[in-house]
C-alpha cells in the first residue's frame, strides 16, 4: 500500500491528495517551487522521498514467495500467493533515505521519519540499516514503550519476506530495549510459534513470565505456547500472574482445578464442586465456569465416550480444549475420534513430534477407509514438518491417487518438493486441469527450479 505523509503541514497536505491521486508530476511539479525558495524545508524533502516512493510501489510487481503457512493443509488458502509483500528496489529506497535525510538535516527529531525510515528498511531487506535506526529512533521518541510494539511492525516486515533470521535479530533488539515489556517478549514468542520453533518460542514465553506483570493477550499467547509444548503447569501460573494484575479477573482457580480433572488427581471433584458453589460465580456465564459447573454436576460420571465426544465438539477455549483432549487421551486410549482429535490439536501448535506420536499409535486403531485417508493427509504433513521424509513420503503415496482433488494435490506437491531436483511429480502435478493451492505452490516451485 502507498504510504501517506507523517506531518500536517501545508505541504503535506497539499501534497497528499496529489501522491493519493497518483498526480505525481502536479506533486513533483510543487514540491520543487517549494524547494527552489525554501532549499532547507524539511517536509518538501519528506514528500519528495514520499512521491519517489509511492510511485514505485505502485509501479511494482510483488514476486511470490512460499512461506510455510501457505503450504499449510488445514487451510485451503495461501495467503503469500493471493497476496505477496513487495520489496522495493535497493536504489529506490536509497533515494528515497536521501531526501528523507535531508528533512532530518533541518529537524534531526522527527520521529515520523526515522520511522519510515525503518518501515522502507525493513521492505527493502535491509536488516542492518534497520537495526542502526532502532535506537535513534528509541531516544527521540516521545511514545514510550508504545514504541516497542510499534516496532514489532518492522521484524515482520522482514519475516514476511522470508527473512526469518534477521526478523528475530529485529526482536532480539527490541526486547533488549525494552526488556520488562512482557508482551513484547511474548510476540517475539509467537513469532517462534508462528515458524514451528517450539523450543525458543517456550524461551521467550518464559522471559514473559518474569516480567511479573501481564495483560490479557500475553495471558492467550502464553497459555496457548505452554500446552503445545506440554507444559500445563506453566500455563496455569500465567493464569495465575495474570489475576494478579487484574483483580477483576476470578478465574484462575476454576482453572487449577481444570488442571487437576486433566491429569484425573484425586481431589479435583471435590475442589471443582466447591468452587462453582462460590457466590461469585452463580449467574457468571464465563466458558470456564460453565465447563467446571458442567463437569462438577452429577451429568458427568467420568469415563463416558459419547459426553467426552460432545465436549471435544463444542467451541471451548484452548485450556479447557486441552484439558478434555488430555483426560480422554487417557480414558479413551482405543478411541481413534480421541487420538486423532489430540494429534490435531498438537499439529495446530506445531508439535510435530508429540503429534506424530499420537498419529502413529491411531493408525493402530479402528476406523473406516474415509477417516484414514484423512488421517494420513494430516499425518503425513506433520512428519514432513518434522523433518521425517521416509514417514512423509510412505504417507502421501497412499493419497497420491485419492478421488479428493485437495488431497491428491497436496500428496503431488510435498512428494514433489522431496524429490527435487527431480521434477516428474510437481510437473504431473500442473499437468491437472482442476487447482487448488498447491497447484500454483508447484508452479512457484517448479519456476524457481528452472
């Protein structure tokens, strides 16, 4: 998208409709009467960068590229094909840093520049400009630890890019600025998520924690990265920390006991009835009081697949999904609906290797030819992600052939990308009439083979 001016100025605005307009010689035309008397005015060099800019964005082909959530088979759509990020042309961009340098020449404290400045750094791949603007731009800034956040923006610019390193570098250095913003370590958190690092993602939640204050979306974020990673205890200390910086917030308890009805200890029946007995509770219609009232009732008797079944149906939150998917895990080991229900949950949260090893134990299990196929679509994505290409590759064979066109799709297209450099399978792929996604993610693949 074009950028619009920073300033208010009466050069920006007149400026702005102009660049909008795409009038950018009426803009150029203007700007340089501007200059021609005024040669040290710094918002007609910020609008000069700025028509610069906008007409070569707008005058760009944005290059696709493949990023892992677009070969994701849980989602019929790859966002990163639909809609590719641009990256502007080194000499654009220096040009552009030029007449921005000049504004701040005139007005070395114009926040609104440096931060344009990071935004075309972080486009144009720039990771080294970037991270030598983020400090200047920190001391002269009057945002406080909004500033943080808002430079989270500039990271996945580049992550968007396929610049996932460097994107973390971009974390590393904000979180080193502002080390006691706890949702700020909890992003860089959820970026690991997001590219199925587990491991660090855990790291980073965990330096969250310390921080020892949370708001509600770092509460979600934290929680969520703990159960994938198994651990349920951490998750409810988060739960925990959180009622501490909020005093309006009742519910950690109600989720303790969750805990312990999970794990089936011998006392959560007796906590959970106490607890949904508390005034506080009588006409709160919050999910986990509702989930704990339910589960302390006489309805629930423990081991009843068909009550088990109907709470893995229903839209709960991820706790209380994972407290029921860990207990019927347990109850129900013979129950492929279960298995695959928790291997699904697992995959969700990029622990291939927890849900490969759900998957392995439900392909020992009973279940009709539709659910199997399924099953192996799902099952063979995950080893693939988790790096095993024999598992992976036994997998889609059996699919490869499947009447479902997505399926066999996919099974074409992840058979393909493992064979490379041999190219018999993306090219039999294209030669299909019908497309999905992964017709066009071997097409992609298959021209940068080329």
């Amino acid at each position: 998208m074009p950028f619009a001016g920073f300033s208010q100025s009466d050069i920006v605005k007149r400026c702005i409709p102009l660049i909008a307009a795409q009038q950018f010689v009426e803009a150029d035309a203007f700007i340089d009467s501007v200059l021609l008397k005024h040669p040290k005015e710094p918002d007609a060099w910020m609008m000069k960068g700025n028509s610069i800019l906008n007409r070569h964005l707008l005058s760009l082909k944005s290059e696709p590229i493949i990023a892992n959530p677009d070969e994701d088979i849980l989602s019929i759509e790859a966002n990163g094909l639909n809609s590719p990020p641009q990256v502007p042309e080194k000499k654009v961009i220096d040009s552009v840093e030029q007449y921005w340098k000049k504004t701040l020449a005139a007005d070395s404290a114009r926040e609104d520049v440096y931060m344009g400045l990071c935004t075309v750094y972080g486009m144009s791949m720039q990771t080294d400009k970037l991270l030598a603007c983020l400090p200047v731009l920190k001391k002269i800034s009057r945002k406080g630890s909004e500033l943080g956040y808002l430079m989270e923006d500039y990271a996945r610019l580049l992550r968007e890019r396929g610049k996932v390193a460097d994107a973390n570098k971009v974390f590393a250095a904000i979180s080193t600025m502002y080390p006691k913003e706890s949702g700020i370590w909890s992003d860089w958190a959820g970026e690991y998520l997001l590219n199925a690092d587990l491991k660090s993602a855990v790291e980073k939640a965990d330096k969250a924690l310390q921080c020892r204050t949370i708001d509600e979306p770092t509460r979600e974020n934290l929680v969520d990265i703990y159960l994938y990673a198994q651990q349920p205890e951490k998750a409810v200390k988060t739960i925990e920390l959180y009622q501490k910086s909020d005093t309006t917030y009742t519910y950690a308890p109600l989720y303790r006991a969750l805990s312990g009805f999970s794990v089936g200890d011998t006392v959560w029946k007796k906590r959970m009835i106490a607890l949904v007995a508390e005034k506080q509770y009588q006409n709160d219609t919050n999910e986990i009081v509702q989930v704990c009232k339910f589960l302390a009732s006489s309805v629930y008797t423990g081991k009843n697949h068909d009550i088990t079944m109907a709470m893995l149906s229903a839209p709960l939150n991820n706790f209380c999904s994972w407290a029921v998917i860990h207990r019927a895990k347990n109850d129900f080991p013979d129950s492929a609906n279960v298995q695959l229900i928790a291997a699904e949950f697992y995959l969700n949260g990029k622990n291939y290797a927890v849900a490969n090893s759900i998957f392995k134990k439900a392909e020992t299990l009973k279940m009709d030819s539709v659910n199997r196929s399924d099953m192996h679509m799902v099952y063979a994505y995950s080893a693939y992600r988790a790096g095993d290409t024999p598992t992976a590759t036994a997998l889609f064979n059996t699919i490869v052939a499947d009447e479902n066109l997505f399926k066999r799709q996919a099974a074409f297209y992840f058979l393909g990308k493992m064979s490379l450099p041999n190219t018999f399978l993306l090219k039999k792929l294209l030669a299909e009439k019908q497309k999905t996604k992964y017709f066009y993610l071997g097409q992609l693949l298959l021209n940068n083979v080329k």
